[in-house]
C-alpha cells in the first residue's frame, strides 16, 4: 500500500487495462425511444433497412442529363422535372435533359446534374432546351450520390459501442429506429468521507466544511452516462467505513471522496483492505490528486450472484480536496466508468490549445491546472490561460475553470504561444 | 435575398452582433434543486456565506508551527492534535507545534505546517517532542490556507451567466445553496420542410426519406441548453409554411430544415419575406452548409404581448442535407441559442489537434468536414483525420465523426502533422 508512485502514463496505462478487462463483460440491454436516447451508449449496430440513399439523388437543383451529351454542349430536350419526394421517372430520352430539385431522384440514364446557376435555357437555346455553355463541361457522376453510396441495405452503418449524440439519432432515425437498444447506465456508489463534513444544507459548526464533493461527483458521474448513488456521507472510524463499503457493493462502482492521504484518520484503504482489496496503484506523480487509488474488491459472499456481484469490483480513492476529486475522477474514474457503459470511446479528452502566458513549474509531477480556453471564438487560435488558485481546495477556481492545462512531468517551464495539451472537462 | 455570399468569418461575426444584442434581454428565472442544475445557466451570482475557507486550514497532514522556529531546527513540544472536522483549537505556544490532520484548523499562532513525512519525532528528538531537521527550512504559509483566501463572506464568487457543471455545483454546494436560480430554457421551434420527407415510423415510398433532421435538431438544441418544440413536417406549399410560421412565433428561436436552396421548391424565403422578414444573410461560402438563412421576423400582431411575442424573432433557415444541417446548427444557430439562454460561454467551441494524414481541397470556401479525432489518449497528441464521406447528405459519416476538421478558405493543402483547428461537436 506504501508502494511507489506511479507516473501519470503509468497510471493511465493501469487504468487502460482494467477498463479493456471491463470492456469483456457485456452490460446489460434496455430499449429506449430515440428522442431519450441522446447520452446513452448505442448496444446493437445500427443496420440499414434499405439502401443508402434508397435511390440515385440529386445534390443540386439543375438539370439531370448525360455529361457526355451536356459536355458537348449540345441543346438538351427538356423531358420532364422532379422534386423531393417524387417517385423516380421513367428512363432519359437521348438529347434530353430532366429537370430536378435537390434531394429528387436522378432519372434512368442520366448519370450528372447541371446546376441551375450554370445552365442557359428559353431565349437564346430554344423553348423547351437547356444547354451548358462552354467552356463548363461535367463529368459522369457530378452531383449525383448513387443509390448505395453511404451504404446497402443490410449493411452494419454504425457498431454498438457509441455514445449516441445527435449524428447517431439521425442516421438511426433515417433507418427506420423509432427506439434503440442502449446499455443500462452503470451505478456508481459515491462516499464521502471525513468528520468535518456536514450537508449542504446545514450550517456548518466551527472546523466544519459542507459536502461539496458529494454533488459535485453525482454530477460528473451524470455526464459521463453513469447513474449516481449518493450514499450518505461517511464518519471517520472503521465501523461507518465497513458498512458503507458493504452497502456499496451492490453498485457497478465504488468511488470514495477523501480519507485516502498520509493521514491518522485516512481510513479507506485499510477498510479496503479489510474487504480483500487488491491495490493497483496508492499513489500518482500528479498534482493534484496524487494519493489517488485504484483497488479492486472481491464479490460480496452471496447465495445467489446478481448482476454486478459476480465479479471483483473497481474502487477508486479520490483525494479529498475538491479540484483533486474533479480532476483524478476524469482521468482516472471515467475511463473505468466509460468502460462500464460499454463505449468503446476514449475517455478523458484531451485536445490541444495556445498558450496565453508563461508557466513556470517544478519538475516531478505532472500537473493539470484550472484553466480557462477561450475555445476560439471567431477565428483565433483556441487560447488557454491558468485561472489563479489558491490549491486544489479552491473551489472557486475550480468553478470559474473551463479545462485543465497539462504541464508535463519534465516540463520546468512552457512559454507563451506554444501548443500544450488541455484536459476537456 | 439573392445577395453575395458571406464569408465564415463575416457570418460568424454577425451571429456575434445579433447574440450580444440578445443578451441584452434578460431570460425568465426559475429555481431548481441543485441536484438538477447541470446544463442550466446560472441567473444569480453564487456569493460566498462565510469566508472561504473558513478558518486557516491545514493542506497536509503534519504539524502545525511557526516556519521560524521550525527553521532553526529546535524540538518543539507536541501541544496538542486537530484532525478534520475538530473546532479550532487556542493558541500554539511559543516552540510548540500542533499535530495536524489536512482539512484541520491551524491553531492561532501558527504561521505554516511541517509535512508528517519530513519531521522527526520520538527516540531521536524526545518524548512528545518534533523537529524539523535541516538543512529543510519551512516559510510561513506554507501548507497553510489563510482563512479567506479564496473568497470572504459576502464576495460574489461567481457571476450569473455561467453554464452550470460539476465544478459549479461543488461551489454552490460550499457556500450552502441546495438550489439555484437559472434562467428558463429558450423554446426552440423545429420546422423540417420537404415533400420527400416521411415520419421515422413510416415506410417511405419511392423517391421518400425519412426524417432524420427533426430527431437530430432535437438532440442539439436539448445539448445547447434549449427545449426543442419539434412541430409537424411542413409540406411544400406557401400555405403550409405559412401555417407553420403562425405556430413556431411562440417560440425564442426558429430553425427551418430544407427548402432554402435556388430550386422552385424552396419555399422558406418567400414565407419568411411573407412574414414581414429582414433577412441578415442567405448564404454563407462554407461546405456543407452554403445556403444557410439568418433573418429576423416581426413580432406576431398579438393584443396583449407576452413573453418571447414583443421582439422581433430570430430565424434560422438550415439546408436540408444532414450533415449540412448539423455544421449549420452548430456554427448559426448554437451561438443565439446560448445568448437566449443568458449564458456568457463561447459557442460554437473550437480546439487544435495535430493533423494526421494531407488533405488537399479547393480555395473558396471554409470547408467543416466530419472528421475523428483521437483526443489524444494514453499521452499521444490529440490528432485529427478525415472520415470518408458522400457529400453532405451522408449520415453514416456523421455519425462515424466526432468533431468537424476546419479548412480555411484559402487553404489549398493541409500538410499531415501540422496543427488545425477543429470545431468540437
């Protein structure tokens, strides 16, 4: 338990492999109707019901035509229109043109679109033509999508694995997908330890702080597609800990707040201990958050296994401090919790941005400071700057944040206008 | 309506004027538990009740002493213990330190905290004595917050305006807010125009599709923070669109799919102009997403104004193709509806990541092509390709893709591993 640190990398690798580990056990399948699907993790492929699009389809409003003859520049006949919605017409003539509107289907025979802005008709072509003046000329195919292009029917368009966001909706929704076959959001069990915790709703006695942590983690569990179990906070003796650790088990994961430091009263890996725990890691060269702990308990001793009993269960110990618990439950809590959902998505998220100002730092940990990005907002580069804070108890850093900055282990400093790397919060 | 077409950055920027003007009107207030508050934006500032932190607090555990006696490496009696929770202790004795939990108050007197790991205690320093041996040398405040330092009692921590997180909801909680005040959600009213269109139930016919962009404009307002109205597919008539117009006034924001192309069928224009519109552009040189409408219509003639009828309403026509609609959203309509909802966040959100492969593209248009990024996990940089795609109308490459690669306009090659902006989605 008093092992050595790990890097931050050896960290995240540990993490990695337990979530590839967790990524072989399939969670259970619900149905939901597709307008409540948003933010779940899609469970079966989305399958095309027909070809994709059903039928060759115009891109532009024009004129569908055979480019050799268009390119030629010959007057073509106009034989007919289509709009959208419009069942296909019979086949093209020779020497014709069909008239067509975005989104309608392309005629047999005719294998391009002249757009409308480029073609000259009436006057000067003779009524009822339409020609394509030189020097344009068309290519088979130009503005055309071909009946199965995006995909034929039975075709697998989308694996399960994919947190379903609008894009997903809409090629589900093109499928036919009234509802779809989601995974059930993992539990996560969230304690709270320490004695100088009160709700928030009390007030707070002298030496007493409220339970921020407990809100803040249901919330981040929330967004990751976890469904939170804010159990009641934890007092610091042996007995509260082995209770609320058997109480937790039944949850798909066990996320602690605090009690995990060097401490008298940092109880939580004793109590894990005492509950079989194998530790992977007790500590990370990270600031903040570097008492963090990974562990794995074995199932409670049950007659009959349920769900999520059967096997050893992840628990991690998150530092107290609040901007330690946000930032080690999105490097490291979220990946396992990912893994759970069944994404096969990568979590955390990191992405890259300007540096606004220096930054000076020690070498020996790597960091992930309480920044702001300006993410770009007409035209600039994505520009990132440290929010100024007090340590990682400063919640009002913490809430005027956007992103974390990532100074590197090695790193002594990193000079302005140089590209880092943000933790996407 | 048929003037020249605006750049990226000409329509973007005026999306910005007409957001900040809509700021200007303050949303309606509601107060929900702070349990629902993720998503929301915050109506009111959060101001502190107490200092923050409320007492001079221990950031390690160790002892608690002045940094000047300890740094001349005396033994200092063990005057007493305070671990997280305890009320503050009296007054630290002069060359005595206090045991020290982190979370604890630090005594009156004390200056700074020895870390437990860098002291030396019993056999070699004495019974009940400490000392902090050299050449280690402590300056006073160190693991040590002042009471106060990152906020005192009544000091608005954080201003309205602000989208509410997990952070946030860690702040709120801190300063006893088990509710917050947020502004209402603006009601967005999404038209899908095109008699080709069919609900996603149905069966489409030949020359039909289903309607994958009222689902999917849905998701996206409900991930901007808005409440989508999804009103009834609108067919292709002046007396429909008419009709649908009359409906959606009700709302803060109207966006139009489909029907705002040159073609004989695209109606929303003319029942815009109709509907007494001034039109702020018609088109924008981007792919996807040229013909894209920014207009502003009139407040319905109404005998007695009520809320969202007394100004005039912002609309956004949309084209029709998926992908299309979706960039458009993102970059036009997301913007407004942020300012609607009377947040100050930067919308649409841009990042860099590290080009992963050449891409070559015409000059004349900025290009927001589906792309993946990697988002850099296990220390890689974040790094960004292409997905391959039928033109705008394919739906399995956006919902392949997980962010928009930007093209600048006049970008004619993007070098592989150069670093490029991408639009996060």
């Amino acid at each position: 338990m008093s092992s050595a640190l790990l890097s931050y990398e050896e960290a995240a690798q540990t993490i990695a492999d337990h979530a590839a580990a967790l990524r072989q056990m399939q969670p259970a399948v619900e149905r939901v109707p597709l307008a409540q699907a948003a933010g779940r993790v899609l469970a079966r492929p989305i399958v095309a019901d027909r070809d994709q699009p059903p039928f060759a389809r115009s891109t532009r409003d024009g004129f569908a035509c055979r480019a050799s003859e268009a390119s030629a520049h010959r007057p073509l006949a106009i034989a007919g229109a289509a709009k959208a919605g419009d069942a296909p017409g019979g086949r093209l003539p020779p020497d014709a043109a069909w008239e067509i509107m975005t989104g309608a289907p392309v005629p047999e025979g005719a294998d391009a679109v002249m757009m409308v802005e480029h073609v000259e008709t009436g006057g000067g072509v003779g009524p009822g033509m339409v020609r394509l003046p030189p020097p344009r000329r068309l290519v088979a195919g130009e503005n055309v999508v071909a009946r199965g292009a995006q995909g034929r029917s039975g075709d697998e368009l989308l694996g399960s694995g994919v947190r379903i966001q609008a894009g997903q909706i809409a090629l589900a929704a093109s499928c036919g997908y009234a509802q779809l076959d989601v995974f059930v959001r993992p539990r996560v069990a969230i304690l709270s330890t320490g004695d100088e915790i009160v709700p928030v709703e009390a007030e707070p006695g002298p030496g007493q702080i409220r339970n921020s942590n407990g809100a803040m983690l249901a919330a981040l569990v929330a967004a990751a597609g976890g469904e939170p179990l804010l159990l009641p906070q934890v007092a610091d003796t042996d007995a509260a800990l082995d209770a609320a650790i058997a109480q937790a088990r039944a949850a798909d994961l066990i996320v602690f707040t605090g009690g995990v430091s060097a401490g008298k009263f940092d109880l939580v890996e004793p109590a894990l201990a005492r509950a079989g725990a194998r530790f992977h890691f007790t500590g990370v060269r990270i600031q903040p958050g570097k008492p963090t702990v990974l562990a794995e308990i074995p199932p409670a001793p049950v007659s009959s296994p349920v769900r999520g009993q059967s096997a050893a269960k992840h628990c991690m110990g998150l530092p107290g401090n609040p901007v330690s618990s946000a930032v080690t439950f999105l490097l490291f809590a979220a990946p396992l919790l990912a893994a759970l959902s069944g994404s096969r998505e990568t979590v955390p998220r990191f992405a890259m941005a300007q540096l606004a100002g220096e930054v000076k730092t020690k070498p020996g940990l790597t960091r992930f400071l309480p920044a702001v990005c300006s993410f770009g907002a007409k035209g600039e580069l994505p520009r990132v700057s440290l929010v100024s804070w007090q340590g990682s108890g400063d919640l009002t850093a913490l809430a005027r944040s956007n992103c974390y900055l990532v100074v590197p282990e090695t790193a002594t400093v990193l000079e302005t206008g140089t590209s880092v790397r943000i933790l996407l919060s």
